[in-house]
C-alpha cells in the first residue's frame, strides 16, 4: 500500500514506477504492482522474510486508497499507515479534525473483542479517536455480539460505519434496533404475541433461558410467556444483552416478586441492581469510550416502563416498590388484556 521513498512515504497509486522504494518496515526493497485488475501496491522480493502487507484483501487495498483520497479531495492532510511507535500500531488512515487526531481502520477480516478493545485502548492513550469502517464481509445479518463490538455513536445515537468500496462512499447502518423473538416492528399486540408464542418453547430447550423458565415455574407455578405484560420490549432497542432482552426483563420482575412492598433503593442503587441482573449477559462495546452508555439507556427506559405500571414510584430520590407485578394464570388471560 506505501512504501518509503527518501525517507518519505508514497502511496502504490501515485508512485512513479521509475523510482526505488523500500518498506517502511524492513528497509528491504519492495517492487511497485500496478495493472489493470488488481488494486496498486507494493510487494517485497521473493524470501525477504517481511510479512508487512501480505494477507490485504483487494478490498481493504481499494477501501483504503478510496478513503483517503475522499478526505483528501475535502482539503484533509491525511497519512497512510502511518507508524505509531509508542503503541506499535500501524492505523490504515490518520488525520486531523478539529485539532483532534484521528484515526479510521477499515476493517474485513474477522478481529476478536479483545483485539479491538487492545487497538482502542492504545489510540485513547494517546489521545487520539478511532473509528471503524466496516467492509462487504460485515455487511450480512450480525448477532448481537458483532453489533456490539463495532457499535459507535454516529450523531449521538449507536450504529455501525461501513465503507463501500463499489460505490467509493461511507454509509452508516442504523438496522438494528429489534424487540425480542420478532421481526415485527410496529404493533403491540402483534409483538406480545409473537413473544408469547416463541417463549412457549423455552422450557424444551437447553440454554439460560429454560433455566428461567424452570425457576419461574418453581416460583409461580406457571410457563414462562404467562409473564407479567411489562416483561415484553414492545419498543425496538439497540442489542446489549446475549440473550433476547426480554429474558433480562423477566429477571427483573422475578426479582422484584422477593423484595417486600414499599422496599425502597436510591436511584444508584437501584441501577446497581439492574445491572447485576444481568451479569455475564450484558455486551461489551470496546468502540464507545463509555461502554456503559447504551446499557444505562436500557436500564433507565425499563425503570420508566415500571414507573408507568406503577410498579415502583419515585420519592424523594428513591424507587418504592408499591406493586408487585401481575403473573397471569393462563396464556388466552394475557392475550385478552394486550
């Protein structure tokens, strides 16, 4: 992609094949490849024994090319690859915005949680801001945990940057706000019933969720879609939990059932609480500086939706438990009331 030319550095599709380059990892001499087909880029001789560059994908090589002259075209000085040697980090595209140094990796391959959050950890020690553009190998129905990993806030609300290399341009994905166990988005009923429906099937399988289901049926004596009408997401929210949301949710009324009326918890407390409900299950967000900040929004509109069913009211800087929630004897009882 570039390689070193009197100590500068030049990108492949603009270096004068006249000239000789070396890479700027070894010093070992590189030879420009510049065709018709393949993307432009430079390439060692045979047993230089340097794995620099080798492994890019020709889409990482165009996204890469695309990216920068995009911001170069916007009047931005922009640097390729350039060299960071306090954290041995070599990002795809680094630039200033606003005085602020930033950096874009555009990614295509596989790279694991904790790949992601060493590379972040070691730009924000530096003070400098990462983002992430996705390729075409993302752009396909992700679970929940490959949402969270590439989660940032694109004008303050979550989504996911993707590069588009056939088009040369940047898109961000909003897509995947969802209610558990269904498609539908609109509908209350429609989406009760749907939950209702999949839950029926819970106890027959072997996961964390027919563990609830039995727990609830030790406690209640009754299957776990004969919930309480407040246990259902029926608002589309951002993934942050392994598991449908909905299940947290349950915890959450199930744990509300041992507490005694009028227990009373400071709002601190109180989201301590919800938190610890859903241990081992909340997702990490290594893109978002506070990896918190989606799962508080969680918290916060589920304690609105238990205010609103006057669950628990506020007083004096506390929830007050007045109510515990209603668990419904039959299924056809549930549908009637939604």
């Amino acid at each position: 992609m570039v390689a070193k030319h009197n100590g500068q550095l030049v990108m492949a599709n603009i270096a004068d094949p006249g000239l000789k380059y070396s890479c700027p990892i070894c010093d070992q001499e590189v030879r420009l490849r510049r065709g018709q087909i393949k993307v432009a880029h430079f390439a060692h001789c045979r047993g230089a024994g340097c794995s620099y560059g080798e492994g890019e994908t020709e889409e990482h090589l165009l996204g890469k090319v695309q990216i920068y002259q995009w911001l170069a075209q916007r009047g931005i000085q922009v640097q390729v690859e350039y060299y960071l040697p306090k954290i041995a980090q070599r990002p795809d595209i680094m630039f200033q915005w606003r005085r602020q140094p930033v950096v874009i990796e555009f990614q295509c391959s596989p790279l694991s949680i904790q790949r992601i959050s060493e590379r972040n950890q070691g730009y924000h020690s530096l003070g400098i801001h990462p983002y992430w553009y996705l390729g075409s190998p993302y752009q396909r129905r992700l679970g929940n945990e490959k949402v969270a990993q590439f989660t940032q806030l694109i004008n303050g609300q979550p989504g996911i940057w993707y590069w588009d290399t056939k088009q040369g341009r940047l898109k961000a994905d909003f897509n995947h706000y969802h209610c558990s166990l269904t498609r539908r988005i609109r509908g209350t009923r429609a989406i009760i019933n749907d939950q209702v429906q999949k839950l029926m099937f819970i106890t027959s399988q072997r996961s964390p969720a027919s563990q609830l289901a039995a727990r609830v049926w030790q406690r209640h004596q009754v299957p776990l879609n004969c919930c309480p009408l407040v246990c259902h997401d029926v608002n589309p929210t951002w993934p942050v939990t392994r598991q449908p949301i909905i299940y947290w949710r349950i915890k959450v009324v199930d744990w509300l059932d041992c507490q005694p009326l009028f227990t009373a918890w400071s709002y601190n407390d109180w989201g301590a609480c919800l938190a610890k409900i859903g241990r081992g299950e909340w997702l990490s967000f290594p893109c978002l500086v506070n990896d918190g900040l989606i799962r508080q929004q969680v918290i916060t509109a589920f304690t609105r939706e238990l205010c609103q069913w006057r669950i628990i009211v506020p007083v004096d800087h506390q929830y007050v438990l007045i109510k515990h929630p209603q668990w419904f004897e039959r299924v056809s009882d549930k549908i009637l009331v939604s």
